[in-house]
C-alpha cells in the first residue's frame, strides 16, 4: 500500500455497520491508529437503531450509536458503504450531499449506478471495488498478462461463495472477465457465456465463461482457468477471512482522504505494477 496521506487519522462513516462486512470494516477502523469512527449507519428499521456500538464491539469502542441518517453535526472525511444494491443509491446519495469522499464495495449494481458513481466523481473522489484483496489484485493481473500471452487458450473462470450471496457471477468473477478480455484486445461483453444449459453445442473460439457455485459459508474462491490439448493453467485465489477486504477498504479509505473529485481503483491504492 502507498502511504501518501495526510498524518492525522481518517474519519470515517460505515453504511452497512451490522453486516457482515461492516463489522470487520468498523473493526479494523477500531484496531488502526490511522483512522476513528465517525458514524455507524444501518437501515432505518434495523433493531441497532440509537444502540451504542459498544453494545457490539465492547466497551473500548468511542461513544458512537448506530443511526439511520447522517447528522449534519458530524464531521467526518469518507463514508465506506458495504450494504447491498438497493441501499447503495441513498449511501452515494449521503456521501455527495455531505461532499464526504466515497468508497464502497458493494457488488451487483446496475448499469444506472456505475453511472451514478462516475457523476458523483465530479463532485467528490469516489472509489468502488469488487474486491479490496490485495491478493485478487494480483490474481486480476495475473489473469490479464496470462491472457495476453495464451490467447489462443480457453479460458473460464468459476467462483464458489457461501450460501447468502445474492449476486453471480460475483463482482469479482465480472473483473477477472474484464481482465482477460483486456488481454485478448476484445470487449468482454461481446464474449462473455454466463449461462450453458442443455444443447450447448460447441465452444466458440474466444469465449470466456463463467461458473458460480453457491454452497455453505465459503468466504469466495476465484479460479481463473486457461486451457488447451494436452495442459491447463488455473489462477487461484482463496479467501478464508473477511478480514482481507475490511483491511483493504480501510486502506483505500485512508488513501482517498484529501483526494481531488474523480473515480479512483483499488489498483491505484497499490504499490506501482511490475
Ligand atoms: N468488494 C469486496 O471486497 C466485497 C467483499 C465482501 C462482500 N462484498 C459485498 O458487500 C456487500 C455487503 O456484504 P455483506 O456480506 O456484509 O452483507 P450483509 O451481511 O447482508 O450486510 C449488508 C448490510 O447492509 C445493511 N443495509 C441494508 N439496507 C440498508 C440501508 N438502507 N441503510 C443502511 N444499511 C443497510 C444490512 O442491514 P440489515 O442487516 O438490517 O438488513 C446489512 O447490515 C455485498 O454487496 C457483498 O457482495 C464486497
């Protein structure tokens, strides 16, 4: 990770605080000497409402309640959304009213809020990510220069995620497409297969498929899978913790504080590319 930033510590709001990933964000924040709790949002009808978090995270957490709006009083610098795709637009919605830099990692959003995320960036920095582990960011260019080189391979990638998943292929699983794609020259939407069911008929040159398995409590699993006669290469990468993607959305918040309006990537908050 670069550490260009300001000395003093993030302030950060957290939209999604009860969730899965919300709570290992809030708990990274609460463990890092570069950044402090501003705000823990959940939804308006959520039980947690005006709860103290300490009620979650034990009594060494700051005097902060869990809430449904942001107050105007609350000073902070970045709002980190982990929530879901129908309350992603008031989390964007929240960050721009407030001029709060926004990072969110929340997957399965339309066509209409990428667009929302690129006009928001001409107002405040904004960075969205399908993943913040810094090993898939590897695995990501992995996959690119392998395509590059093998382009005449078949590639797949198949992912596997635990039962509560509500998205697939999983944003990941979509990046690592574009990946490859980007290796062979091509638009991945013009060669992506996302379902094969019944007569499928043979495999067009070029395509690249995708594979989602949904079963028990698997954190994600992403296989990058370039094939030809006689030999396969597979990319593989296993998260086994939340903890990864908490790290790396709380450093790409760190990052982004004090940045100029505009869309950033993860890649961007990584040590420079080979
Ligand atoms: N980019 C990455 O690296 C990465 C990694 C892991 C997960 N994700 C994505 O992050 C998202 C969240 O995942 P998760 O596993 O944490 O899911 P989760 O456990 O279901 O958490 C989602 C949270 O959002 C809250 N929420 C729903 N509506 C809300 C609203 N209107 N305002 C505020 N909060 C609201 C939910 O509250 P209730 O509990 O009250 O419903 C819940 O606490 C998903 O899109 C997932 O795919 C991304």
């Amino acid at each position: 990770m670069t550490d260009s930033q300001p000395s003093r510590r993030a302030r950060i709001v957290v939209h999604g605080a009860t969730g899965r990933m919300g709570q290992a964000i809030i708990r990274s924040i609460l463990g890092s000497s570069r950044s402090e709790l501003a705000c823990a949002l959940v939804r308006p009808t959520s039980d947690h409402v005006d709860e103290p978090i300490s009620d979650e995270f034990g009594m060494r957490a700051p005097d902060v309640d869990f809430v449904s709006a942001l107050d105007p009083d609350v000073v902070a610098d970045v709002l980190v959304d982990f929530s879901g795709v129908q309350a992603f637009d008031s989390a964007l919605a929240m960050a721009h009213e407030h001029r709060l830099a926004f990072v969110s990692g929340t997957t399965g959003l339309s066509d209409d809020q990428h667009a929302a995320l690129e006009h928001a960036a001409k107002t405040i920095p904004v960075l969205w990510a399908s993943n913040f582990s810094l090993g898939v960011a590897m695995l990501e260019r992995l996959a690119r220069r392998t395509a590059a080189a093998l382009a005449d391979w078949d590639c797949d990638i198949v992912e596997m995620h635990h039962r509560r998943k509500r998205d697939a292929p999983s944003g990941t699983a979509l990046t690592l497409g574009h990946a490859v794609a980007e290796g062979h020259g091509v638009a991945l939407d013009d060669h992506a297969r996302y379902i094969r069911h019944g007569q499928t008929g043979e495999r067009p040159p070029g395509e690249i498929g995708f594979a989602a398995v949904r079963a028990g409590d698997v954190v994600g699993e992403h296989t990058v899978i370039f094939a030809t006669d006689g030999e396969r290469l597979e990319l593989v990468h296993r998260a086994t913790s939340r903890d990864i993607f908490a790290r790396g959305a709380l450093a790409a918040a760190i990052w982004i504080v004090g940045r100029d309006p505009g869309l950033y990537t993860f890649d961007q908050v990584l040590a420079p590319k080979d």
